[in-house]
C-alpha cells in the first residue's frame, strides 16, 4: 500500500505545517464544507 502512494509528494494534514499543505488543506476542509452544505440545503 506504501508502494502504491507515494508520501514524499502528499502533505500529510495537520503533521506537516509548510505554507503550501495548510494552504491546500484548509482549501479542502472548505470545499468540503461548501459542498455538504449545498446538499443540506437541497434536501
């Protein structure tokens, strides 16, 4: 499994603290977010 994903170019969340990963990370956590609560709103 380690073989087939690769950690030297995914930034694990809340370990690694560069710039860019929280950057993406936050972008995710709110994507995320946005789109659950779209589909709260559909219902």
């Amino acid at each position: 499994n380690i073989a087939l994903v690769p950690l030297t170019g995914i930034p694990l969340p809340f370990i690694s603290y560069g710039g860019t990963s929280l950057l993406f990370l936050m972008a995710g956590i709110g994507i995320l977010l946005n789109i659950s609560k779209q589909a709260n709103l559909e219902h």
